[in-house]
C-alpha cells in the first residue's frame, strides 16, 4: 500500500455528518440527542444503515452498543476497535463524539477502498450514552463493556421521571442480559478512538494533529447542605443560618482548592447550585452543590477531593448546618498505551502532519476502554475550543486530516 493510497472522502463525511445532525430534537444548529429517545434511534438507525452499506457486519448489545466489523484474514485474533459516540446533551453541537464515529466509518472505508487487507480484524463501535444526561452517569456503555459499573447498578439508574435503565432500553428494543454486555479482555487488541480536542491548544498552536497521552477522570461530588429558613426581614443576622451562604463558602474553597496542588491540570467545578425555596424574601434553608475534580494525575485529584470534603466539614460547623457529602464517583485517570500512541505519531509522520503529544482534560469512553485494552486518542482542533455549545465547529480539512491519521493508525495496528 503506497503512502498516497488512502484517500479520505472529505465531502462525504462532511455531508453526513450533517445529515446526522439534523437528527435531532433541538432546531439547528443546535443538537440534542438522548439516550433511547426517538432522535437517538434515528441516529442509530442511520448509523446502521451506512455500517451495512459500507460491508460491514453489524450487531447491538443488550445495551446498545453498536459494532460494525471488517472481518480480517485472521478472524479468531483480537480486533483493532476504534469508535465513539452519537448521543448529544441539550443545545450541544455536530461534532462532539460523532467525528469518531463517521470519521471511524470512513476510515474503514477508505482502508478498504485503497486496497488494504487487513489481518487482524477492524470494528466500529459506537458507545451507548457517553453523556450524563439522562441517567446522571457518563459513558454508561464504555463502563459496561469495561466492567467498571455491574450490570446490577447499571439497571437500576433511574431518569428525571423515576424509569429505570432496565425498563427504559427494554421498551426501546433492546433486549437481552445486561451481564453479557461485558467485553473480554483479549476482544481488542487495540482501541483508537478520534475526537475533537474541547479546548483551544490545537488551534492556537496551528497544529493539526493532538496524540493524546493520558485522560484526566473526574471525581464528582453532591453535598446537601441544610440550615434553618425563615423570613427574610424578621430572622436577625446573629440568629440566621443561612444554607445559601455556606454553599458560598463551600464553591469558594473547591476553586481554592484546585489552585492549592499547584499542578497544571487540576480542575475543580461546581456545577450545580439548587437553592430552596429561591424566594427573595426567604432564607434559604437547603442547598445541594455538584462538583467536578478532576486532574490526569489521580495523587493531585485526591489531594483536592480531600481539601473540599474538609472544607464542606469545617463551613458545616462554624455556621451550625448540616452537611452531606456523597462521592458520585472518583475514576482513576489512564495513561495511554505508548503503542498506540507509537502508531499515532508514525502516521502524522507518514502523512506529513505536525502532531501535540497532550493529555485529555475532557473525559472520553476511552478512559474506560483503557482498563481492558491498549488504548489511544486522536485530536483535532475545534474552532476556539468551544464544545457543547451550538457553534462547536471543526473544519472539513480538519477533519480529513484526523481521519486520514485515524486510517493509517488502524492499518498499522492492524497487521502489526
């Protein structure tokens, strides 16, 4: 296969992607796509229909991870897997998880097209509900295939409206055990999956291509903070305690501690402040607080994790409140597999493309994939890093390229 073999149709995939788009629950150019909703099954069956035209075989799990392989001339050795995800948070953009999904299929298609004979075989795997929105927990799919979340707990998530998982994908067509979902760990030889960055380096650097080191992994909390209400003229301030202004102090010290590791990736959000009742003329008497920490080193992560847990203590106390703290969850971050990432860097190479060695401040379902698997991450740039919002944009050269990079990593991992 000569370096100029593969060829990318960038029009094509720039027309489906569109096209994807456009199935969607929110009016362009914003999309939304939810897990299990009409617009998601759509989505899927598009998705399924350009799988099958394009060879591939297809198949869905109990939970609706979607496959699409290229068999190899060697089809009992471990597959080459590469994919990502096609569901959308409300109001999100077109580019977000389905570059790795379409990219992915286009891939295949150009390897195929150029001639390639792959050995070991090529699968496109396209993750159930990457995003959090409607059973509060992300990459639900990556964490089954994994094993990272049991099939127990996976059931019983429950949405806004009280339905279970269980019940839920059921009366969506998907059937089946949901324990069986869980991938082997000689399934996949390697795992590539190709995203847009989410953050603004690639661009600003002009770099076309980021090979993705390690993945950061959020740790989230909920903290209940409860206090005493009352009228907002007839409660004196040495009397108050006032649940509103401890979460104040408790979202000052998340920034705080954040800043405190003095490590350049740690991150700390709160996300979520509900206030009750939210009447201007009454003292808020509970609060709940969500927060996001994260960091690619899990010894800083924790050291925050730790510094806000005793914060929300030591506010609770100097103000007479109750506090509750649960940990949603606390991912260990993961370290891309230097195979893959080898593979990654002698494709930019053999097309000519400069490439960032850099770490995944977002997480992706490849931060699950890498506790099976070898596994790595392609970036390409989005304009002024903007995700999740309607103007998410990445170009058409932009996403070519990715793709191209994309192609030559599997073809390499393929026959190694």
């Amino acid at each position: 296969m000569k370096d100029s073999a593969i060829q990318v149709d960038g029009a094509r995939l720039a027309n489906e992607l569109e096209e994807l788009a456009a199935i969607s629950d929110a009016e362009p150019p914003a999309v939304t796509r939810v897990l299990y909703t009409d617009a998601d099954l759509r989505a899927r069956a598009f998705l399924k229909k350009r799988c099958a035209a394009a060879g591939l075989a297809v198949r869905e799990d109990a939970l609706g991870n979607l496959f699409a392989r290229w068999m190899g001339s060697t089809p009992q050795a471990p597959a080459i897997g590469t994919g990502s995800h096609t569901d959308a948070i409300p109001h999100s953009g077109r580019y977000d998880g389905t570059v790795g999904v379409l990219g992915g299929l286009e891939a295949l298609r150009a390897l195929r097209a150029s001639g390639f004979q792959p050995r070991r075989s090529l699968e496109l795997l396209m993750f159930t509900s990457e995003e959090p929105t409607r059973f509060g927990l992300g990459c639900v799919g990556s964490r089954a295939l994994s094993g990272a979340t049991d099939a127990k707990s996976l059931a019983e998530l429950r949405d806004p409206e009280g339905q279970r998982l269980d019940d839920v994908r059921k009366a969506a067509g998907f059937g089946g055990d949901l324990a069986q979902v869980r991938l082997a760990p000689d399934y996949y030889a390697a795992f590539v999956e190709l995203h847009i960055e989410q953050g603004p380096l690639l661009e600003r650097e002009s770099v076309p291509i980021g090979v993705v080191t390690a993945i950061a992994a959020p740790a989230a909390l909920r903290v209940e903070l409860e206090g005493a209400g009352g009228h907002a003229g007839g409660v004196l301030m040495p009397d108050r305690k006032d649940a509103l202004c401890a979460a104040a102090e408790v979202v000052l010290a998340v920034e705080a501690a954040a800043r405190a590791t003095h490590g350049p990736d740690t991150v700390a959000t709160t996300g979520v402040c509900k206030v009750h009742p939210g009447a201007i003329n009454s003292i808020p008497n509970k609060v709940v607080l969500e927060i996001d920490i994260r960091d690619v080193a899990l010894a800083p992560r924790d050291i925050a994790l730790k510094a806000v847990k005793e914060a929300v203590a030591a506010v609770a106390a100097k103000r007479g409140i109750q506090a509750r703290v649960t940990e949603l969850n606390a991912d260990p971050p993961a370290t891309m597999a230097p195979a893959v990432v080898s593979a990654a860097l002698k494709a930019c190479k053999k097309r000519g493309y400069e490439a960032r060695q850099m770490p995944s401040r977002a997480y992706h379902d490849s931060l699950y994939m890498a506790r099976l698997f070898p596994t790595g991450m392609i970036f390409i740039p989005c304009r002024g890093g903007v995700s999740h919002r309607p103007d998410e944009f990445s170009s058409t050269d932009a996403i070519r390229m990715g793709v191209e990079v994309l192609a030559e990593t599997l073809a390499e991992l393929a026959n190694t």
